[in-house]
C-alpha cells in the first residue's frame, strides 16, 4: 500500500444519512478479488437507471468528476464487510473522505487500504459540504494527516483526531501484514524461545512427541 501523501483537491458532496456499502458497490461487483476497476461499480445503482446515467447524482455532475474528497454525512458506509466499496473508493481517486460517523467495517478496512476516514462532528461537516456546494464545486480542501488537519480555501480549518498507530501505518504505507513483518525479529526471538518451553506446540504432522517424565 502507498503511503498517504497530503493533498488538495475537490470535494464531492454526499451528506445523505445511512449510506450503506450496498449502496455503495452492489452484490454484482463482488466477484472478483482484484482492486482496479472497480470505480465503474462505485454508486452504480444511483449514476445509472436502466442503464442511463443520472444527470442530477452528485457524480455525474461535471464539476465533481476529478473530486479527491467524499464528504459524507452521518454512518456513512454502514452494512456490510465489503472490502470492494474500500477498493472501489481508492479505484475512483478519492484519497479521503469526510463524515461525521461511518460503518465500522468500512472505517477499518478504510485504513488498512491506505485510504483516510475523517471523522469532524456533524456541523463542520455540513459546513464543509455548504462551501462546496455554494463555489460549485471550485472550493478546493486540502487534507493534511501529518498536521491532522482539513483547511478550505476560504482559509478555514478543521481539525480531527486519528489514533497514532493508524496515523503511523498511513503515513509509512503499512498494511496489516507489513506491520507485523516490521516485528520479525521479536516475533523470531519469541518462537526460539518458545520451541525450548514448549516443543510439542512446533511438531510436524503425525510426528509422536516425546514422553515428557514427570518431575
């Protein structure tokens, strides 16, 4: 995963409550395990009816189309554990989003995909939304995780709170596993040791252990 660089860019309002992953990226869209392409799944039910696009969605609307930001309203992303409405989001170009509150499973797989979840309380939120929309689209907003910050051009700032060790392994490009690894020689020194207190726990497959004599 690539490590989180700040930037500024548009935003893309979405201040509907109760968005959910199904919304998000249908069941259709599940069937594979690869993470690019799947920006054309992105909201598909509500870009497109009967297969034509939606004029008035937020998405389909020319001034969003290059947004870098999804600002969202309250529990967005709830549902499912879909890891593809992560992907699909990151396919699309959107580096962070902005809500008041989110599914607990989208925030999650939010940060081990490298993407950013801002959480601000409902009014900055709508505040940031209401800007947006009155410059059409035009008001930039720039997100920093180094300072934990989202400013407008307007010269207003916001600021959020992300616990540290998700603010490290953003900022280093870590998933799961590449954290883990980063611990190889503890973990190395633990399983040495451990195979001298307990060697029954590391046999191979049918391998008998040996009679242990009581003390």
């Amino acid at each position: 995963m690539k490590p989180f660089e700040n930037f500024r860019g548009i935003a893309m309002p979405m201040m509907r409550p109760d968005i959910d992953t199904e919304q998000m990226i249908n069941r259709d869209f599940l069937i594979t395990a690869s993470r690019k392409g799947l920006s054309k799944g992105l909201f598909h039910d509500l870009r497109y009816r009967n297969g034509e696009k939606q004029a008035d969605f937020v998405m389909n609307l020319p001034q969003y189309r290059d947004a870098k930001v999804l600002i969202g309203g309250p529990n967005f992303a709830s549902g499912s554990s879909r890891e593809h409405a992560v992907w699909a989001v990151v396919d699309y170009g959107i580096g962070a989003v902005i809500a008041p509150s989110y599914g607990v499973h989208f925030y999650r797989n939010a940060l081990k995909n490298g993407l950013l979840p801002v959480i601000l309380p409902l009014a900055d939120v709508a505040e940031i939304a209401a800007a947006v929309e009155a410059s059409n689209g035009s008001c930039e907003v720039a997100v920093s995780l180094t300072e934990q910050t989202v400013k407008l051009d307007n010269g207003k700032e916001y600021a959020f709170e992300i616990h540290s060790e998700a603010k490290e392994a953003l900022l280093a490009g870590l998933d799961d596993i590449e954290r883990t690894l980063r611990r190889s020689t503890r973990i190395s020194a633990f399983q040495a040791k451990d195979r001298l207190e307990r060697p029954w726990v590391y046999l191979s497959k049918g391998q008998a252990p040996t009679e242990i004599s009581p003390e």
